[in-house]
C-alpha cells in the first residue's frame, strides 16, 4: 500500500463475555507506513481488540476493515493470509526447535498455498525456499548468527524477535504485537524499537500494544488509549503525554 493510504479501519467494534463488555464502541485507523499504540491500563481490553482484529474472536457488533475490504467473520486463518500478522501476549515458541525451523515452520503453515490433508510431506525445491526465506527474515531482525540455535535457548528479547520473524514470513502488510517489550532488558528494548523503526522505514504498518510509556512515546506516530472497554482519548505522542483524562486513568486520578 502507499504510503499514508488506510490499512485498517476499526468501525465501533464491541465484545461482551456474558454481562461484561470487554471492548466497547471502540474505532481508530491505521495507515501504511506508522505504528499506532494502542495503550491502557490492564483490563482495558487491549488484547481483545487484537483478538477482534485478527480474528481469533467473533465482533458482538461493529466492522473491521483491511486493505478496504471487510474483514469482520472472516477466520483467523483468512485474515493472516491477507497480510495480517500477528505476535501473542505470552511468547508461543517451539522451544525444541531451531530458531530458523521455528520461523519456517511458521511461513509453512500460513502459506497461501493451500496444502491437501493429510500431505505435510514437504517437497525439496518448497523446503529449500522457506528455509532461505526464514533466514531472510532472521537477518531482518538481526537473529542471522542465531539460526541453528534452540528457539527455547534464546533470551526472551530475543524470542520476542523471533516471533516477529516469524511473522514477517507470511509478507504481512500490517504487524499486531501485543506487548513485545514485556519482560525486556533495556538493550533489548532498544534493539526491539530499531527493528520496528526499520520495518516502518521499509513501509510496513504496525499496530502495538505496550506497558512501557519510554517505549511507546519514542517510537509511535499515533496513540490510541482504552479505559474499562472504551475509548479515551487519540493523538500524537505529545497530545496524549498531556491529555487530562490519560493522567487521570493512569494517575489514578
Ligand atoms: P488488556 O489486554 O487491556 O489487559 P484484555 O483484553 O485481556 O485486557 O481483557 C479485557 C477484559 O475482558 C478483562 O476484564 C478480562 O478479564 C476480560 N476477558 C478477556 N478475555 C476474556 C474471555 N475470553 N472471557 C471472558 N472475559 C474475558
Ligand atoms: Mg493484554
């Protein structure tokens, strides 16, 4: 997409568990070539909008838009194929595997390529390009000396790397982390923020989630903030550092 143009449009999506609305009348766009943060206290629904966006949960109401098209119902699988990625809260490695099989793996079983049951038997030419395309990934995210080492071996900064990695196989559009620099060291982090500033400078859109205020301030162009469920307030990094209602929630008021 060109650079600025609408990736995501989130139209008033709303999720209720039983009495309890987990996402409430919430909207914000993304545009190609920007991180968005997505911010709030804990509880505020955060990684429930991911999950809405993405499609790992069904919308109670409300529209999500991808590349102008509909997206709201289509599948999780669906979804990740249209070039949506995403990493997880909690690291979802296979820690016995390699780093690189770990990575291909993962472009494997996203591809587009729509595979008959029952043959994962993967032929050589296929094998050999995921694993060249892995380690393209690999490089990109500055894991290259790592490829053959234990996925469960690495230092949590470098397993979040990995997952973005392996989320980079599937030639995303738009990138969802929800929360990759919990947990992190500083170095880490900054190797973290460096590897997003460049995906952006490479055009990639990235919708994150993140605790860490340093963090998200230096590197979004666009912050949305959620309280219990709904939307509180929008605007660039300077606006919300500001913002009366944001100092309240998070200052406890
Ligand atoms: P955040 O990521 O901002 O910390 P979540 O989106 O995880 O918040 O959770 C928002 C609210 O929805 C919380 O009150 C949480 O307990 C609730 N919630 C999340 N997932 C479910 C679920 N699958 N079933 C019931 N309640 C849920
Ligand atoms: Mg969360």
């Amino acid at each position: 997409p060109e650079k600025g143009s609408l990736v995501l449009e989130v139209d008033h999506i709303r999720k209720q568990f039983g009495g309890l609305v987990a996402v409430n009348d919430i909207s914000f766009r993304v545009r190609a070539g920007e991180i968005v943060g997505l911010i709030g206290p804990n509880g505020a629904g955060k990684s429930t909008t991911f999950n809405l966006v993405s499609g790992i949960l069904p919308l109670t109401s409300g529209e999500v838009r991808f590349l102008g098209q509909r997206i709201s119902g289509r599948s999780a699988r669906e979804i990740a194929q249209t070039g949506m990625g995403r990493t997880f809260q909690h690291v979802q490695l296979l820690p016995e595997m390699s780093v690189l099989e770990n990575v291909a793996l993962g472009a494997h079983l996203r591809s587009h390529v729509s595979v008959p049951a029952g043959i994962l038997r993967l032929d050589r030419a296929r094998e050999a390009s995921l694993l060249k395309e892995a380690a393209r990934q690999l490089e990109r995210v500055g894991l290259g000396a790592y490829l053959h080492e234990q996925a469960g071996n690495l230092a949590l900064g470098q397993q979040r790397l990995l997952e973005i990695a392996r989320a980079l196989a599937a030639d995303p559009v738009l990138l969802l982390l929800d929360e990759p620099a919990a947990g992190l060291r500083y170095r880490e982090k900054q190797e973290l923020a460096a590897v997003l500033s460049q995906l952006r400078e490479e055009g990639m859109s990235i919708l994150l989630v993140e605790h860490d205020m340093d963090f998200v301030m230096r590197l979004t162009n666009h912050l949305v903030v959620m309280d219990f469920g709904s939307w509180l307030a929008e605007g660039s990094p300077e606006e919300i550092q500001r913002h009366p209602a944001v100092l309240e929630a998070y200052l406890g008021g």
